[in-house]
C-alpha cells in the first residue's frame, strides 16, 4: 500500500495513511480508502473511463509514488522491481525520500561527493556522528554493469540473462552482451584475446573440458620439433662428444612452419572462443533445467557447474611442464 501514501482518497478527500486498507478502481487505477468506495461502490472519475485515461497522483503526492516501471540501479545498471528498495544485484539504495538540510554544513553545495540520492552530503562523514557514508554515484555504463546493459529479464536463446549471469559468474559484462548480440544476429565476428594467448587453458579456464584438451594437444604436436632440439641441446650439455639424435636443419625448417601453424590455431581459438562457449553455456543452462525443476537446486547448480576453473589451470599448467620435463630427463638419460 505505500505507493498510495499522502495520496488523498477521492471521496472523503482524507490522506490515505500506510497500513490503511485500500481499493483501488481496475479501470483508471484510482485508490480509494476501502470504506469509502464500499460505501458509493462507484469510481468518481467517470470523465477518465470515458476518454480511457488513467489516474494520476497529485503533485505534492508524486514524489512519494512508486511507478510500476522498472527501476534501474545508479550504481551498476542492473534493472530492478518497481518497488525494491535496494539493488537486488549490489545492494545499492534504489530511492530515498529524504530531503537535504541546508543548514547542515556537510551538505554545502561547493562540496562535490555526492550519494546515491543525488545529495550532496560532504567529503566525509559530518562530524564523526558514526552515521556510514553512501558510495558515490556512478554514471550509468553499460560495459561495467552485471549484465553488460542487458536487461535481465530479457532471454537469450530461450533461456533468462540472470540465469546466464549466474552460470558465467566471471565477466558478465563482457559475454552477456556478445551473446545476445550472436543470438539476434546483430553482431560481426567476436575475437577474445585471452583465447588467443592461452588456447587449450582458457577453455579449461572456462570448463570446457573437451576443446581445451583438443586445443592442449594440437599445440602439443606443433611444439614438437622444439622439443626435439631442447633434447638435443641438453644431451650434449650433459656430454659434448654425444651424436646428435635428430637433423637440426630439418627441424628448424619443420620448427618454423609449424610455428606459423600455430600462430594460425591461435587464431582460430580467438575467433571460435565466444561462439563455442556460447553454445556451451545455452546448452549447459538447458540440461540443467531440466535435471533440477527446484529452483533452489537450479540456482545451486548453475553456480556449481558454471563459473571458472582456476585450480584444475594451475594444476593443468604444472603438469603440462612437468610432462615435458619429464619426458625429456627420460630420453636423455636413456640416451646417453
């Protein structure tokens, strides 16, 4: 009922007050104390359902009026209900009623902090009163906010952007959009560079198992003719009148062709790494739909099974050198 507060009921002309029992007309939308309309059981504002308009609160009542509109938070952009009070995304104040003293001296215009209400409240907090200074206002910015400047009710291949933001978890403002924009077909080619650098391991960064050990491998077989080298090199190191294994001229031809091949794979995992995880990612969300119809367990598991992976990196990346350390300590000590 408090988006009717201060608004006087059309009848009796009193306030109605928070807590009151209210009616409201289904036509224009006009509130009436619910005693009042039992009592004349007609709306008194014929002329608006004649013309097909709606009702609208006073101005002295409308800035205490809650429109049914989304509300949108100044702090990350995230849309948020009507009513809400604060950022379901970041816990920002969505509105205040409060109105600034200006006798208070943290509140002299010439002081340039501002909070969340647009008040200017003073650099710092006046007079040690223990009260807790707002966060600053942020300028709305669709390339720093949790859904990139998507709406969060909005669907992406059928499936709601919130439930994408939880299952990508990491970089939301960067893939939301891109993704919605490769649904609508609005968008060209989308290169991700940390893609390019990392292959194989940014797609076990990102879960995805099976291209990033297809990618790990591939770079594997085209690191070869190096590895062989590195052998070589150790070996006579460890022993200068060891014979050499391999042809050093043929593999520095085959070590610089396959060099460019894998600049080429690079390449390939930027251009291909937003799309396949796209796909993965409306898959993934899909499956789990269906396996977890509590929305609790949904929630859980997009949290779960989505996200990053930065331990199995780490432990992917020691292994990979301690797989080739190994296997060249091997072959040199079989070898000499």
């Amino acid at each position: 009922m408090g988006k009717y507060q201060d608004v006087d009921c059309p009848i009796c002309h009193k306030p109605i007050e928070n807590g009151e029992p209210v009616a409201v007309c289904p036509e224009c939308g006009a509130p009436y104390h619910k005693h009042c309309i039992e009592q004349t059981k007609q709306c008194v504002h014929q002329d608006l359902h004649a013309l097909g308009k709606n009702w609208e609160p006073p101005k002295k009542a409308q800035a205490n009026y809650v429109k049914d509109e989304p509300n949108r938070c100044s702090r990350c952009g995230a849309l948020n209900p009507a009513q809400g009070l604060f950022c379901e995304v970041c816990g920002n104040p969505l509105r205040t009623t409060q109105q600034p003293n200006p006798n208070d001296p943290a509140r002299d215009p010439k002081n340039h902090y501002h909070g969340n209400a647009g008040v200017n409240i003073g650099p710092e907090n006046p007079a040690g009163r223990g009260m807790q200074t707002p966060p600053p206002m942020m300028e709305y910015n669709p390339f720093t906010t949790p859904f990139g400047g998507v709406n969060p009710d909005e669907k992406i291949d059928d499936v709601p952007v919130r439930d994408v933001a939880i299952f990508v978890g990491q970089n939301t403002p960067y893939f939301i959009p891109k993704f919605k924009q490769m649904s609508d077909k609005t968008g060209g080619m989308f290169f991700n560079f940390a893609a390019m650098f990392f292959h194989g391991f940014y797609f076990l960064y990102r879960k995805m198992y099976l291209w990033g050990i297809l990618f790990l491998i591939v770079m594997f077989a085209l690191s070869t003719p190096s590895l062989l080298m590195y052998i070589d090199t150790i070996r006579k190191v460890l022993d200068p009148n060891a014979a050499a294994w391999f042809n050093s001229d043929q593999l520095i031809v085959l070590g610089n062709t396959l060099s460019m091949v894998s600049v080429v794979v690079r390449f390939v995992c930027g251009i291909l790494a937003n799309r396949l995880y796209k796909n993965y990612t409306m898959q993934k969300i899909k499956k789990i739909q269906e396996e977890y119809p509590d929305h609790d367990a949904y929630v859980a598991a997009l949290t779960k099974q989505g996200s990053i992976s930065s331990k199995l990196i780490v432990v992917c990346v020691i292994g990979y050198f301690v797989l080739v350390g190994a296997s060249s300590f091997l072959l040199v000590m079989f070898g000499l």
